[in-house]
C-alpha cells in the first residue's frame, strides 16, 4: 500500500465532511438571523429617536460611513463588491421595515381602523356597504342657466351629489381659469334648488375658508395632491374632502397625501382614482383599475373613481365605470354638460344629458344594495 493511500484511510470519510460542515453553515445561519434581528431593533430605536426629533429617517452619508468601515476590515473570501452588495441589501431591508411600523400607525390605514369609514352628508353615506354613488355635473360652472338644466336632469336620474369647478386648475395661463366666487354661488344656488349635495374644487390654501361656506365636499384636484400647505389647512376644515390621486403619485403617496389631511382632524375623506400618466395615447390617463381593491385594503377610507379624467373619452365612460364597481369602487364621478361642444373646459370628455342617461341606464344593477359580495382585498 503505497503512503499516499494510508494517509487517505486516516482522513473520515467525504460524507462526515459534508455533514460536519453543514452543521457549521446551519449554526451560521441561526447566528445571522440573530444578528439581522438585533441590528433590526438598534436600527428601529435609531428611526423612534429621529422621528421624536423631526430627523429625516434615511441619511445616505451615514450609510457611506457604515460600508467604508465594513470595507476595512473585509479579510475575504468574499470581495468588496459582493460585501457592498450584501450590506446594501442590508440597510434597504432595515429602511424597508422602518416604512412598514411608519406605514402601520398611519391613521388612514386599515391597520389603524379596520371597519370602513362611512362619509355621511344629510342623509348620503358614501362608503361602507352602501349603495355607490354618483357625482355628476360639468367640468366647470359655466352659468346659472347651465347648471341648472344638467342639474335637473341629473336629479330625475336619482344623482345625488352635483360637481362643478369654480376655481379651474387649468395647463395653459390662457384658458378659462373658471368663475370662482360667482361660481360658488351659482353652484350653491342649483344645488339649493334642486336638493342636492356640491363637491368642488378648492386650489389655494387662502381660499378654503370660502369654498367650506358654499360647497358641502371639498375637492383637491390632481395637480395638489403634493400641495402640503393646502392639504394641512384642510385638515382644519370641517367639511368633508374628496382628494384625487396625483397624476404621477404612487398609491403610497397618495395616501400619505390623504394622512396630512386625517391625522390634523378632518377624517372624512373619500380617495378619488383619476388616472395617472403613461406613455398611453389613446386615452387622455391611464386608469389604474387595480388601485381600487388595493386602497381599499390598505385603507379604511371610501374610495371612488373618476371616469372622466382618467379616460378623456366618451364613448367608454360606461364600460369603465361598471369595472370600477366591479372593482369595488364605492362611487363614480363624471363630467356631464347640456351642450358638450361648446363647454368652456373638457369639452371632449363631458356627456351630453342622452348619454348620461344611457350610463346610467347601464349602472342601473349595479349602483344598489350590498356591493360586499364585488369587493376585492383582504
Ligand atoms: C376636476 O375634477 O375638475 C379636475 C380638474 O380633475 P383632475 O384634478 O383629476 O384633473
Ligand atoms: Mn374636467
């Protein structure tokens, strides 16, 4: 027997190896996941006391520091850039669990309330297991006569919630930018007349005050979602608020944007879909449909969705509405005007009074009773 092959006998056998080793990686293993967890802790100690003191959570220089000094003292086998990676990997999973305990404690989440919110207004509940609703109405408040002859149609259709801009937000400086006071007027007016509850949209912080004594919802449009200053004094505000998703806002923000607004006191909210911006043309948004079942388990709050604006078209206002019910959507909001070709704003996308009508015609079934049954979520 030659000594190479004695020397081999004495080694145990590869599989003991194996075995041996293995048990080395399993105690490595328990031993990580106790570090992970430990640091987890540290880490969301460090995120109370910045929060205690209005610090920022995430300091990318600091995470610099960290990987500088773990780079120091790497001895291998694993290179720089695979420990770069590996610590990356690291503190993204310790910011990610800060946003989860943050996102918890949200007052609009449906950690923090697990009942929905029900938004009453006289005798209108929107939200909850009530029949959905329907906000109609034109663009803009045109005149007296104007809103007058839609609203009296839409009351024969059972609407029971009249929209119309006073204050326009509009792209270009030159358009009509709305009649504002006089707007107000005339739309407290009609809904006056005919029995019905206004929802208009409110542009400037300085304006709140007079929008609240003459409208009963209070609407903040695509382009403030991010408007802090605004969102904050409506949180002071005691009439309820119908806050549309920014056009390029994630659900996230969105709700954070509905947060300002719930955690100053204002707890009536109703989430408005309206669409967000593709590289799709043929519709003037893209409607994200699966927004509807995801605020709803996320949040407690009422959620309807803006046929109009999220599609700029006419012509499929109605399949896209029943989606949104479908869907869960607890109301619809549609621009809808006597004479479409001529209105002063959106003249595209309102619906004449025929064919709100056939909308409605088609809603029918499904705007009643318990729409639990159509809900998706948790
Ligand atoms: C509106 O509803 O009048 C409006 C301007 O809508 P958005 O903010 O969704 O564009
Ligand atoms: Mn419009």
């Amino acid at each position: 027997m030659s000594a190479e092959k004695k020397t081999k006998q004495a080694d145990p056998a590869p599989s003991e190896n194996l075995e041996a080793l293995r048990r080395e990686v399993n105690g490595l293993n328990l031993e990580l996941l106790d570090l992970f967890n430990r640091r987890a802790t540290a880490v969301q100690g460090i995120g109370e006391i910045k929060k205690r003191e209005g610090l920022t959570t995430y300091d990318p220089l600091r995470e610099s520091q960290m990987l500088e000094q773990i780079l120091k003292k790497n001895r291998g086998p694993f290179p720089d850039e695979l420990i770069t990676a590996l610590f990356k990997e690291v503190f993204k999973a310790s910011a990610r669990h800060i946003d989860d305990l943050a996102r918890e404690v949200s007052k609009t989440s449906r950690r923090y309330r697990k009942r929905d919110t029900v938004v009453r207004l006289d005798d209108l509940a929107i939200g909850g297991a009530n029949p959905a609703v329907v906000m109609a109405g034109p663009c803009s408040v045109e005149s007296f006569e104007q809103l007058d002859r839609v609203a009296r149609q839409l009351k024969k259709r059972g609407v029971r919630v009249l929209r119309g801009g006073a204050f326009k937000p509009r792209t270009s400086p030159y358009s009509f930018q709305g009649l504002k006071e006089k707007g107000l007027e005339i739309l407290q007016l009609v809904a006056a007349k005919h029995g019905l509850i206004t929802v208009t949209e409110v542009l400037d912080p300085r304006d709140v005050g007079l929008v609240s004594d003459h409208a009963d919802i209070l609407q903040v449009g695509t382009r403030n979602m991010f408007n802090y200053e605004l969102l904050k004094e409506l949180g002071r505000c005691r009439k309820p608020l119908l806050i549309k998703r920014g056009f390029m806002a994630t659900l996230e923000e969105f709700l954070q944007a509905a947060e300002y607004v719930y955690h100053r006191g204002n707890t009536r909210i109703i989430l408005c879909e309206r669409g967000i911006r593709t590289f799709e043309r043929w519709t003037r948004n893209t409607l994200d449909i699966s927004a509807v079942p995801i605020l709803k388990s996320e949040s407690h709050l009422p959620v309807v969705v803006d046929v109009s604006h999220s599609t700029g078209r006419k012509d499929i206002v109605s399949p896209v509405s029943r989606a949104a019910l479908a869907a869960g959507a607890d109301g619809l909001m549609v621009e809808v005007h006597h004479r479409p070709r001529v209105a002063l704003s959106d003249s595209g996308q309102q619906l004449d009074l025929p064919c709100f009508g056939r909308l409605m015609n088609d809603l029918d079934p499904l705007l009643g009773g318990d729409r639990t049954r159509v809900r998706g979520g948790k």
